[in-house]
C-alpha cells in the first residue's frame, strides 16, 4: 500500500514536513506552512495541532507563528550549543574588558540570527545585550558568519528569494550580493554589520567551531557606530581601521580559547 493511497502515511509524511519546515525556515504562520505544503488550511491546522499536543511544535509568545517545540530540542546539537554557552562565559567577560564593548554568542534559526548569549560593556553609551531576539541574519555580523558556513544549497532554502527584507536603508536587499559578500566573509574569517540590522550600530564577528570542524556558533564584538567611525579617518570603508583590525584579532583569540575548551 503506498502513500497515496493510506491517508494515515500521508498524514505522517505531511508532519514530518512540517517538522522539516520549521527546521528549514524557522518561525511560520499556518497559511505559510499550509501554502509552501500545497494542503488545505484546516488540513495544516490539524497537522500541527497534533503537532503542539506531543511537543513537537509550539506556538510563539503573539500565537500567530509555530516553531519547534521542546522534543524537537533536545539533541546532541542542542546540547553542544549549551555546552558551547557554558564554557564560553567566563572568555566572553575577558573579551568585554579588553574591547570595553558587548560581546554577543549567537546561533542560526532558520533565517534568522539568534542571540544565545550577550556580555553588555560597561560604558554609557553601549548596545544593549539582545539576549534571546532574533534578527535576520544577513543583517547581523554573527548572522553572516554563520550563513557563509553553510553549502549553497542549504543558503538557497534559507533564502528562496532574490529580494532580502531590509530592516535599514544599509540592509542588504540582493540575494546575489549577499552570496558575494558571504564568499568574502568565509575568506576572511570574518563578517561587520555596519547600520544593517539597525541604524546606528556596528558589529563583527568571526565563527566557532566544534572539534571536528563544524561551525556551531558565532563570536560578536558589538559598538556603537560613531565610536568605531571615530578611530579611524572618516566613514567606514571596506578595508578596515586599525581598530577594526584590533577587534579581529581578539576575537580570533577568543574564539580560539572557546574552541580549545570544546569538549563536543
């Protein structure tokens, strides 16, 4: 008996879909599951209904989008990132003092940029700790370090489309130029965000790997712009400043130092 044919296989084939989306894509409302799955809409509202009821999936804190749920979460990659947390607080304090910037330990959620942890500085004027927000990655420095990690099929899931959200008017707007940049970025070893998730703030990131080489995370050194623009001469250039060149360097360390600390 094939799928077609049983509607309980089917029904089992569509939520594991579903379960594939969320992983895919992140955070989606049900007529974009329902839409991207080709099903009705009272057929994906049962679906991930039954979903939610084992855990699998959750509903966001507004009700208008699912993610995935707590059962979904505890894998061994869960629990590599938790470890990855752990050992990298007492290096991300060091990093703060010696940049007097935040420092921010991020990971990928579909599209998005999710901030794991956040060290703030201690100066007046800083950016705050985005503990637990979720930008759109091809904004963030973070974000762009992690994407420029994944193969060109897994960008093209992510990003279906040409045309990119553009949370500023610095944002990247191009699928294409995003890739280009990501190319750099993976040649470098490192990503900026200069006024792209917001106006104002500037940010750089290098990526942490897993023993066996797997990007897990990423490092974050975050400022805001008018104080990194005034260590070098005039407006932000695609060379970097001195001071740019200073950030860099202590965040390869510590991201080395996190990585020596790695034990999975």
């Amino acid at each position: 008996m094939n799928e077609q044919s049983n509607p309980t296989l089917r029904s089992v084939s569509n939520a594991l879909e579903i379960l594939h989306l969320l992983r895919a894509r992140g955070p989606m409302r049900i007529t974009e599951i329902a839409a991207q799955m080709r099903i009705g809409l009272s057929t994906a509202h049962r679906l991930v209904a039954t979903l939610r009821e084992q855990r699998f999936v959750r509903q966001e804190p507004d009700g208008k989008r699912y993610e995935l749920g707590s059962a979904m979460l505890f894998s061994t990659e869960v629990s590599a990132l938790q470890h990855c947390v752990s050992v990298s607080a007492r290096v991300m304090e060091r990093l703060r003092g010696r940049s007097n910037e935040t420092v921010h330990l991020s990971v990928l959620r579909g599209d998005r940029c999710l901030f794991a942890a956040s060290v703030e500085s201690e100066q007046m004027v800083r950016v705050s700790s985005r503990v637990g927000q979720g930008p759109y990655a091809h904004t963030a420095a973070g974000g762009k370090i992690l994407l420029a990690a994944l193969s060109h099929e897994r960008l093209l899931e992510l990003l279906p489309n040409e045309q990119l959200p553009t949370p500023t008017d610095h944002s990247i707007a191009l699928r294409s130029e995003l890739l280009t940049e990501l190319d750099q970025a993976k040649t470098l070893g490192y990503a900026r965000n200069i006024s792209e998730s917001e106006a104002g703030m500037f940010a750089i990131a290098v990526p942490i790997r897993r023993p066996e080489g797997e990007v897990i995370s990423s490092l974050t050194i975050a400022a805001p712009l008018s104080r990194v623009e005034g260590t070098g001469s005039g407006k932000l250039s695609n060379s970097l400043t001195p001071y740019e060149h200073e950030l860099v360097t202590a965040l390869k360390e510590a991201a080395a130092e996190i990585e020596s600390l790695l034990a999975f």
